[in-house]
C-alpha cells in the first residue's frame, strides 16, 4: 500500500512524520506498509504478496475453533529442571523469563473445541515460548491431548510451530519423540484422524516426529519445513542451496505435505477434511 510509486529501499520515508509507532507493519517479504488494523482483519497475511506473519497460539485458535467452545486441558503441568542445566542463564531462570513474557505456562497449549460444530482435541504449539521448544511437558501435554481424543472418539489436531526439542532438557527431551509417535500410532490403530498442520517454523525433532505423522498434513504458504536449518546445511555440504529450500512450496513437491493452505481458508478446509473422515 502506497500513495504513489516509489522504490522499495525508499519505502519506510513513505510513513508521513506524524504517525504514530505500532499503527503500520511492514512487510518482510515485499516491503508494504500496511496498516496494522488492515493485518489484523486479514488474517496477518499480506494482502499484496500473502506472506503469513508469525501469529500466537491462541490466535490459531481464535481463527479455527468456534467463538466459545474452546476449553483448555491439562494446565496444571509445568515444566521442571531435573538436570540442573545452565548455559549462558540457568533453566529455571529461563522458564521463568517465558512465562513473564508470553503469559503462557509451556510452549504448548491443549484444548476441546468446535470446527463448525464438530468437536476435536488440539494442541497448538507457542513459538514465542523458548522458540517452541520440545520439553517434556510438551510431550507429555500432546500425549495427554491424544488421548482426550481416543477417549471422545474425536479427530486431533496438532498445530506445529518449533525450532525442535529444548536443549535444556537433553535426552528427556528427546524421548518425546518416540512418546508422541506411539501415541499417534494408537490413533491409527483405533481408526481416529489425525491432521497436522505446519506452521513458520517447524524443525528439528518436532519435524521428526509427530509434525509428519498425520493421515493429513497440511502446511502454511512460505513455511520453513526442515530438520536442520538452512545455514547448518549450507556449512555441512558446503554449497549454496536452491531458492525456496525447505520452504512449503517445495516440500510439498516431495510428497511430505498433502495440502499448502491459506490462513483465511484454514477453518474451512479443516472442516472439509473432517467430514470426509467422517
């Protein structure tokens, strides 16, 4: 959005002197200042290039599950520093600095809710909280959410969005990804759906596990889709990757993803999809 043609490294003179900071985003893919209330309405997507901006957990839920059937599971579960880790802060001084600034208790949040009407289980991942890491109350909060699901006989959901398993926790960490496979595996074997949905970013041992096991997985236009991140590839081989490495648009030519999908259709196609499972 411009009043008139102007060069795209010249774009933030285009903001007259008197307005006011936080009305206008720009966009980092095609430089358009757009107006923050215009985001908003538009799902945080671009409207010029459909770029997804990164939004919260909660905000998937507002935009996928019906207005007032949302109930959240399994709050009680915090996480605890049973290998007294420390890097450059202690663990514990780490949870708490995520706590404080997302208001959030993990870097996962579990509910039952309503698509249209029809219930599901969800567990929708909160990258603001230490990247979305895997902890163990992670893996523990997902399996909890999958078997709400087996015992409602409802489909499950998991939103991804996890720069891969948290360091802090080490091996225990890395049991959540065989913890969450099997539990997935359950859900197959009792014939109950499981869709899910990748989000900017999913890597690591989250994309290792369950991100990729859904009988539908569904990902976000311009997504980073991976287990290693493009720079740590790039040192390993030493060679430049292609363009759009690692990006939906590509993955879904490899056969790891079934369905690239809009943000302002997502609720409707994840209906479409629960009533064909129906």
């Amino acid at each position: 959005m411009a009043w008139f043609v102007r060069s795209k490294q010249n774009i933030e003179d285009a903001k007259p002197a008197y307005m006011p900071d936080g009305l206008w985003t720009k966009c980092p893919t095609c430089g358009e200042m757009i107006y923050k209330k215009q985001l908003e309405e538009n799902y945080y997507v671009c409207y010029k290039c459909n770029y997804h901006f990164r939004i919260s957990g909660f905000d998937y839920i507002n935009y996928i599950i019906d207005e007032n059937t949302f109930k959240e599971t399994h709050t009680q579960i915090k996480s605890t520093d049973p290998l007294h880790f420390e890097d450059t802060k202690k663990y514990p001084d780490r949870l708490e600095e995520a706590y404080k600034k997302t208001s959030l208790n993990e870097a996962v949040t579990t509910g039952i809710g309503k698509v249209n009407g029809k219930e599901i289980s969800v567990a929708v991942m909160n990258f603001n909280f230490i990247g979305g890491s895997m902890g163990s109350v992670v893996g523990e909060k997902i399996f909890r959410a999958a078997k709400d699901a087996l015992q409602k006989k409802i489909p499950f959901l998991i939103i991804s969005a996890s720069g891969g398993a948290r360091m802090q926790e080490a091996a225990l960490s890395l049991m959540q990804m065989p913890k969450t496979a099997a539990i997935i595996a359950e859900l197959g074997n009792n014939q109950i759906p499981y869709i899910s949905l990748l989000t900017d970013p999913t890597t690591g041992g989250v994309t290792a596990s369950f991100a990729m096991l859904g009988d539908i997985n569904i990902a976000e236009p311009g997504a980073l889709i991976g287990f290693a991140g493009p720079r740590v590839i790039e040192q390993t081989i030493r060679k430049k990757l292609p363009q759009n490495f690692q990006r939906t648009e590509t993955v879904i030519e490899t056969g790891f993803i079934d369905l690239i999908v809009s943000r302002q259709n997502l609720k409707e196609q994840l209906f479409k999809i629960i009533n064909w499972f129906s």
